[in-house]
C-alpha cells in the first residue's frame, strides 16, 4: 500500500475496478477544504482511460510490474508465443491482449513484457522495427512528385504508406507508434 501523495505516472495501481497504469498525476491544494489528487489511469486489461479523484493521503495498492525481456516465436490460434529469454519457458498470449504491437511482432525478435502475477498486462515494442516488403505496386512513370507515396504491404501483414522508389524484397523501418514509414535499411 502506498499513499496518493506517493504515485507518480508510470506506476501501477491495482483498484477495486482493476489493474491500471498511471498516465497523469495532480496534487491539488485549494484554497478551502482538503487537499485532492486528481488521476488519469489506463486499465491496463481492456485500455480504457478513467479519471479518477482520490484524498491526498488515502490509501492505495500499488501493483509490481515485472519487466522482462521476451522472445517472439510464432503466432497461431492459441495467440502470440513467447520464451522467457532468463527461464527459457514459453507460453501463449491471447491476441486481445497483445493489442497494436500485433502488426509489428516478426519471429525472433525481443519484446519487452509488462508481467503482473505471472501472467502478461502489456508488450512494449522498441520505437522502430525493421520488416520486409512483400507486396508493392511499381511506381508509375510521371508520378515522381516528390513526396509521393504508395501503399505497401510489410511481412506481418500490415499496409504501410511508402516512397515510390520502396519495392518488394526491400526491407524498411517502421515506427511502431504510429505505424509510419521511417526510412528503407
């Protein structure tokens, strides 16, 4: 347990309603009457955003995150399969709960995992990957105004917007939070 005057963005709380992350932290002093925090907190299993108003010193349970390195293997039914890269023990994550990292996890990589009781809350991805174009249309003669671009199709399957000159076989980094074109490797 930890007080309201102790949390600050980034922990995580775990409340009555559930398991939720802090995005923004205010303390709030008025002139008359007592002190408040005010809190914007992401639940951290369905990823909606509540406001919430606590005392200032009223109590809280603060949950430990456990933040690890993972290995991607594959993706079947079952979800998205991992292995622990410290233990070596793997095991399957429910697409629902992989949420936007999904177009951007390629075999083999390492994601970092948000684990909270031994079952994953969250994967976080590095600010940019690098993924193979498998499907591009060929730049059509006359069309090289400069900044043009065209969509294109990457290895996990997600329609990236793309310079004209990008074509299949090329390998481009993609920003994995908004999902835009960075630069061809």
């Amino acid at each position: 347990m930890i007080s309201t005057n102790e949390a600050r963005p980034g922990m995580a709380l775990n409340l009555p309603e559930g398991l939720f992350s802090i995005i923004e932290y205010q303390h709030v002093k008025p002139g008359k009457g007592r002190a408040f925090v005010r809190m914007k907190l992401r639940n951290l299993d369905t990823g909606a955003v509540i406001d919430r108003t606590f005392r200032a010193g009223e109590s809280v349970e603060q949950a430990v995150i456990d933040r690890r390195d993972h290995q991607f293997l594959y993706r079947d039914d079952l979800g998205f399969h991992f292995m622990d890269l410290e233990t070596y023990s793997q095991f399957a994550i429910p697409a629902d709960d992989v949420g936007n990292a999904a177009p951007y996890l390629v075999d083999g990589m390492t994601a970092l995992l948000h684990m909270y009781q031994g079952r994953a809350v969250a994967v976080e991805m590095p600010p940019a990957v690098e993924l193979e174009v498998i499907k591009a249309e060929p730049g059509v003669k006359g069309d090289r105004v400069s900044g043009a671009t065209k969509p294109v199709t990457v290895q996990t399957g997600l329609v990236v917007q793309a310079p004209l000159f990008v074509g299949e076989g090329d390998v481009i980094k993609v920003d994995t939070r908004s999902g835009e074109y960075l630069t061809r490797v």
